[in-house]
C-alpha cells in the first residue's frame, strides 16, 4: 500500500519505518530539510533500540523515502498519516496549529480518494476539526478522517508496533474501515485485536489508557511515602498487591515520578478536556500534583543528609533520560533534581548513556557531563541514581566505595538490593524502603541536625 507520513518525529519515524518493513511503500515528508537530508542517508534523529537497522534495510530496499516536498509526498498515497506535534499550552490544552495548518495544505492537492489518519495524540473532536478542513475545499467522497491513536513505549516502540496488543481505530466509514483492516492485518496475525469504534472514543482511549498508567505510578509513589514513614517495605507490598489477578504487576514500581512525551502532557490534556466540559475530575488533578511533587524528592532526601547548603560538595548523577533505552529527557525527573541541587550551591557530574547531548542543549555546560558512569565518581560526596539503565545495576561496588569521598548512595529508582548495599557498607536511600547506614565513623559535624559521613577505615 502507498503511505504518507507528515511528521518526522518520534511516531512518525517509528510509524513509516515500521509500515515499510511489512511491504508498504513508505514516503515519509518533514519541513525540516536537514532532518530529511540525514534520513536519506540513514541517520535517525532519535535513539530507539533497533530502529536504526529497519530503517537502513528499508532505505536499501527503497520501502521507505523522505522529502520535504507535502504535494511529491502525497500525490500516489492510499492513506495519509498526520504525525504532527500537539505541543501543550500552560493550561494543558493541546495546540492543533500545525495538524490544522497540514489539513488546509492537504485540502488543495488531494484529488483522489485518500484516508487521512491523525495519528498524533489530539484531544476529543479533532477528527472532526480536521474533516471540516478539508470539507471547505474537498468534496466529501474524496476523503475520510480516522483516528489511530499509537501506544509506542519509548525504549520498545518497534517491538510495540510490529506486534501490537491491540490496535484503536475511530472511524465511521465503512470504506476508510476496509482499508485500515486491511493495513494492520499484517501486525495482528496471532489474533490480537482491531478495536473499530467511532472517533471520538478512539481520541478519548488514547488520554484514558496514559492516564491510568500515571495514576499506577503516582499511586505507588504516594505507597512509597507512606511506606517511609510506618517502615514497611514498599518492594513486598508491590509484589503482595501485583499477584492479584484484578491488578497485575506492571506500572507498580516507585520511583521519582513519571516523565516523557507522553504520560505528563496527556494527562495534562485530559484534565483540560474536563475542564472545557465543565467537570471536576478531581483523580486526574491529584495525579499531576502527586508527580510534581514525587520529582522534589530525592533532592530533599539529598539535602537532609548533607544539609540545605550544598555549596562545596560535588555530587555524581547516574542517568539523564525519563527511563532507560531512550534519549528523550521531556519532562525527565532528572532535569528537575539538577536544578534544585545547583540552585542549592551544588556541583554536579552526570553521565547517562545517550541523553546528554540533549540536556547539553537545555542547560549548558553548567554541570559536568562524564566521559563514563565511573568517571562521575571523582571528587563526588556522594552517588545519585535517577535512570535504571541496565549498565547501572551491577556495578562495581568496591570500585565506587573507593572513590566517593563519601560511601552514600541516594537511588530513585529502587536499583540496588537492602542487602547489598548493607553488605558494601554504603549510607543508602531509596524509595519506599528503610535506609542503610554506613558503618563509618561521624568525623564531620552535622549541619541542620543532619548526619555527614565521611569514611575512615572500612570496618
């Protein structure tokens, strides 16, 4: 089938490449000709694993095509996909300029028959806007509007799209019906499901299905909380409540709070559309404080050890990126803790395996960007993990011991074992779990009723 791709970004790289590998010809189309320069020459512009081989295979195959040219790119597409950006305003709501902009373009050049597919994050009744768009200059028999909501886990999305648990189409033609099915029928031949139901409802599952993930999370959080103050160990009460068949295990980790492109603006965008209809939806709203409030958190467990003034004191940041297998730091947790420790007179060094070229980008050289995870440990007071990258989690121990002027840890993602790091007499915080003191001697005073601990001899 002949596909067009509007949007070159995350879901739009991800979607045109994924579509080329089962046959499709694919001609992927971007304002952005540098972008589209370095696409011709295989170059992704994201990090996602396992991306960058499909998309060379189907560059050589000639599957998958790029130009900066909308009337080239769409002139032989069957079915059109808008993957544009719906960047968030200040009040949640989500921007429709440029799929509204596209759809006007698209308006002008369509002259057959052609399904157009938003299948950027939009918030209820954008199909609708779009179709009456085009209407102003299309006659309706030459085009319908579906939406297709994409359930891509950064760090996964190529696993995700090629075999899907389900697959979410809003349309009510039985014709652009016909050639949706017949499109992803490749990626649903182990019998998962096309969900058909009308548009509205297929916008609405896309902010359904990110905010209940969110709320998991920041439910957890708030157990993790609350864990730290009875003592109980927030690891076995997840593990008691995710064997019940009713809640299942994933999305119960604690942590520092969610982030990403997806989980803080959508769920953003679904209290908007409550708002706009008039409706309190008080469980989305406290989600959203819950998660503000979560990032703060490892710093204050940061500056209650080593006090409020943290001006001559170094610290070591594991991991840059909202999760581990992404580069993507929108909203990350991380960005959030570097602020509050340098405003709090810190000094930082941080490593992560691939987002640091793109915090460089946000905040500049303010801070320390390692050479590798080992090499943030020099002159550091203490050791702080924000991004469970696998590398991170059997470290050498005796190695980090060593060269921290301190043997503190401060986890945020519940990486290490109690037991280990009682074992490796590390001063440890984590989330939801008691903390291990060093076994070290008190040899510096103690600011603001804290406890420093340098190490002496090892006992």
């Amino acid at each position: 089938m002949q596909i067009a791709i509007i949007g070159t970004g995350y879901v739009g790289l991800v979607t045109g490449t994924c579509f080329a590998e089962t046959g499709n010809k694919v001609i992927c189309i971007d304002i952005d000709e540098k972008k589209i320069n370095r696409l011709k020459e295989g170059v992704s512009p994201i990090y996602e694993p396992g991306l960058d081989v499909l998309l060379e295979r189907n560059i050589k195959e000639k599957r998958i095509s790029f130009t900066t040219s909308l009337s080239d790119g769409i002139k032989d597409a069957r079915v059109i996909f808008l993957a544009l950006p719906t960047p968030p305003g200040k009040d949640g709501s989500a921007d429709l300029q440029f799929v509204l902009d596209v759809a006007e373009s698209l308006s002008k050049i369509i002259t057959r028959y052609t399904v157009i597919v938003n299948k950027s994050t939009v918030p209820v009744g954008t199909a609708e806007k779009v179709h009456n768009v085009l209407a102003q200059r299309l006659n309706k028999d030459l085009f319908d509007v579906v939406s297709n909501p994409e359930f891509l886990r950064e760090g996964v999305a190529v696993d995700d799209f090629l075999k899907p648990d389900r697959v979410v189409i809003g349309t009510s033609s039985e014709k652009a019906k016909k050639v949706m099915d017949e499109l992803y029928q490749p990626y649903v031949r182990q019998g998962n499901p096309i969900h058909f139901m009308d548009e509205r409802s297929s916008e609405m599952t896309k902010y359904a299905a990110n905010s209940y993930l969110a709320m998991r999370i920041s439910f957890m959080n708030e157990m993790a909380n609350l864990c730290e103050k009875t003592g109980a160990n927030v690891d076995w009460v997840r593990i008691g409540i995710g064997g019940d068949s009713r809640i299942g295990k994933r999305f119960l980790f604690p942590g520092i709070g969610y982030g990403g492109s997806c989980f803080p603006k959508d769920v953003k965008a679904l209290a908007y559309t409550a708002l706009e209809m008039d409706y309190d939806f008080q469980l989305v709203n406290t989600v959203m404080q819950v998660n503000e409030r979560q990032k703060r958190v490892l710093g204050q467990k940061v500056k209650n050890y080593f006090g409020s003034d943290l001006s001559g004191y170094t610290f070591a940041i594991w991991g840059l990126a909202f999760k581990p297998e992404t580069d993507d730091i929108r909203d990350a947790p991380a960005l959030e803790l570097i602020n509050e420790l340098t405003e709090a007179g810190a000094k930082l060094r941080v490593f992560d395996p691939e987002a640091m070229n793109n915090v460089r980008q946000i905040i500049g050289d303010k801070i320390h960007y390692a050479d590798d995870q080992y090499d943030t440990l020099t002159g550091a007071s203490a050791l702080i993990v924000v991004t469970e990258w696998s590398e991170f989690r059997n470290p050498d121990f005796e190695r980090i011991y060593t060269i921290l002027k301190h043997p503190a840890i401060f986890d945020g993602r519940n990486v290490y074992s109690l037991e280990k790091m009682q074992e490796h007499s590390f001063y440890y915080e984590s989330i939801g779990r008691k903390v291990i003191h060093a076994h070290v001697h008190d040899t510096l005073p103690a600011p603001h009723n804290t406890i420093v601990r340098e190490r002496t001899t090892r006992d």
